[in-house]
C-alpha cells in the first residue's frame, strides 16, 4: 500500500477532501494510488472526510486511502485538517468528484523537486471538457477573480480557481492558512505570492466528472467570499488608494472654490462643488485611517509578516506630532469661525445678505479633519504600542 512507508521515508501524500462522494471517491483513490506506485516512490493518500453519511469512507479505504475524519463542513476545514495529517515532503491537492485526473502526478512532482513550492493545476491553458464547466464560470467568474488576484497580489497565474495542485509541504504550513470555506484556494495562492514562494503552472485536463446531483460549488456564494477575502488581504487597494483618490479630489475642489466662482470652459464651479469637495475630502480621510488600522490588523493577526510603509509610518508620525497636526487643523478651522462669528456680531447679528458658505465650508473641513487626526494618532499609539506574546 502507498502509505505503508515510515513518516521519514514518505515522499507524496495525495490529499482529497469527501462529503458523499461515494460514486468517484473510489475511484480517485484508486488512481492516486497506481500514480504514486508508477512514480516508484514512498506515498500515501490521505482522505479526508468531511461528515459523508453514505459509504464513502468505506470505498476510500477499500481503493487504499488512510482516512482522516473532519466534521467540521468547509473546504477549508477539510483540506487543513488533511494537511496536518498528510505525511509526505510533498503534498497534491485536488477534489473527490473525478474532474481531476490523479492517474499522473509527474507533472507536480517534477516540479517540485526542482525547487518550485507551489505548482498550479490550470485548466485554462490545458483543455477543459465538453460540460465540463459552466460557461459563466469559464468566461465570467474565474478570469474576474483570477484577474483580481493577479492585479491585487502579482501572482502571475492563469487560473485561480484550479483544485488540483501540488506544494511542498513545509512552505505551505509556514503559511498559517486559516480560512474554512471555498476561498481557501485563494488564500493558499495569494498568501504563496505575498510571501516570495515560487509559483509555477502545468496544464491539466478537466473532466466532467461522475458525481450525481448538484455540486458542492455555490457560484455566486462561493465567488464573493473569494472576492471579499482578497479585498479584505489587500486594505491598501480596499482602503488606502481610494481613500487618497477621494481626499486628493476633495481637497483640489476646497482650494479650487474657495476664492469664489469658478469658471472652466464655461463650467461654473461654485460652492455647491466646495460642498462636495467637503464631503470627499472628509470621507476620504476616514476611508483612510481605516485602511491603516486594516494594515495593523492584518500584522497583529498574522496576515503580513511584514510592513515597510507601517514602519515609516510609525516612526515619523508618534503620537506627539499626530496631536499637534491635529490641534493646528482643528485650532484653524475654529479660527475661521470664530472670526465669521465676530463679523456677525458687529453687523447686528446679520451679514447684510452677504454669503460666508465658502469660509465656514473650509472651516467645517478642517475642523473634522483636525479631530479625525487627533482620536486616530491615540488609536495608532495604541495599535502600535508593542505587547508581549500571549
């Protein structure tokens, strides 16, 4: 049997996941089973399942697999329960409906001995089978998300989505993977590329599979918890370029406007675009403070290792100096209103039909900006004040 070897001695572990999988489980099995043997290496397949209430376990462990039970339902669940089983320096991955073919594992392992850590099946630049998949995940879903995942993490890969592929073991559990459901792919993936790993592809083949009834796949679902997880690995591009994108804008349009009317090629800008400009630039404030404390966030909780522009941040802006920004701004903005204040008094409590919009507009922008400053270097100081490890 292909587990049979001693912990030291493995080699391969072929690790799938199963929830009633009871028509293809023995299958696969079975052909992962006759690949290790082919490849003429110590291997095992490891099976994990994930609560089946027909008799998949029972087929698993007749074709030859060891069997790990997971109760916990996920995609992700399974597969890390099955990681920390599975025994070989090198682990394939892929799904128990039969899409994917483990009758040949070369075109993983090859790679892998050749120093690569994390080889991706990609079914986009191999061959995809008549009914196979459906046409909105071929066309719409998985280029959207693969395309996402390459623009927010460099990648560098064809198909984001493929279930079948190989690492070494020891790069991948350095990663701390922690997600339980379908977005479990994708965190392997992007997390590989934040961290350096070396990412190949080979093309493979996918079947249209024997399993009967509906797919485990919810598409929609399933597609914006992939999504939702890479924005919320990503706060710069979440939060951080938006939130400059709006301030910058916003404040152009304060500066712009606030001597008065303003014509562009016969386009009036008057205080209504000040007014915008307000609201921009206050939005785009706090969108970016919240990206900040994402950053924090995501190095308190494991996410990053390590954050160059969080360094800077810190060291240039303490808490002192975030007070006194904020203080000036704050101390500005009620200047102008104090002084719009006083003007009122002395012309008995009217202007005289005279507008002050513009001045208290930039007054009420620099105010909120000030106080936004101030509670926000408190909560830096806090977020960044060093703890000793629990």
């Amino acid at each position: 049997m292909p587990h049979a070897a001693t912990d030291s001695e493995l080699d391969v572990s072929v690790v799938i996941p199963c929830l009633d999988e009871a028509a293809t489980i023995g299958t696969c099995v079975a052909k992962a089973v006759g690949a290790i043997a082919r490849l003429n290496v110590p291997g095992e397949v490891v099976v994990v399942d994930n609560g089946s209430t027909d008799d998949s376990v029972a087929r698993a462990t007749a074709a030859g697999a060891r069997i790990v039970h997971e109760p916990r339902r996920g995609y992700g669940q399974a597969y890390l329960a099955g990681l920390a089983a599975a025994r070989g320096r090198f682990i394939i991955m892929g799904d128990a409906d039969d899409t994917y073919d483990f009758s040949d594992l070369s075109g993983f392992i090859a790679p892998l001995r050749d120093g690569w850590d994390l080889v991706m099946g990609t079914r986009i630049r191999g061959r995809i089978e008549a009914g196979a998949m459906p046409w909105h995940h071929r066309w719409i879903g998985v280029p959207i998300l693969t395309a996402v995942l390459n623009l927010l993490f460099r990648a560098r890969i064809s198909d984001a989505h493929c279930g079948m592929r190989g690492f070494r073991a020891e790069s991948i559990r350095a990663l701390g993977l922690r997600t339980t459901g379908m977005e479990f792919a994708s965190e392997m993936i992007l997390q590989s590329a934040r961290r350096g790993l070396r990412i190949t592809e080979v093309p493979i083949t996918l079947h249209r599979g024997g399993r009967p009834g509906k797919p485990h796949l919810r598409s929609f679902r399933d597609g914006w918890r992939h999504l939702k997880m890479m924005f919320m690995l990503s706060p710069t591009y979440l939060f951080l370029l938006p939130g400059a994108l709006l301030l910058g804008i916003g404040m152009l349009l304060v500066v712009a406007t606030a001597g008065g009317p303003l014509f562009v090629r016969g386009v009036l800008f008057d205080y209504h675009w000040m007014i915008l400009g307000c609201l921009l630039a206050v939005l785009g404030s706090s969108v970016m403070h919240f990206g900040f404390f994402a950053r924090i966030f995501a190095l308190a909780e494991g996410f990053e290792t390590h954050d160059l522009l969080l360094v800077r941040l810190f060291r240039s802006l303490t808490l002192e100096r975030g007070l006194i920004l904020g203080t000036l701004l704050a101390v500005a903005g009620l200047a102008i209103n104090v002084g719009i204040l006083v003007e009122w008094i002395r012309k008995d409590f009217s202007f005289g039909g005279e507008v002050r919009i513009r001045p208290a507009l930039a007054a009420l922008t620099l105010t909120v900006l000030g106080v936004q400053i101030i509670f926000a270097s408190f909560f830096y100081s806090i977020l960044g004040t060093e703890r000793r490890p629990r």
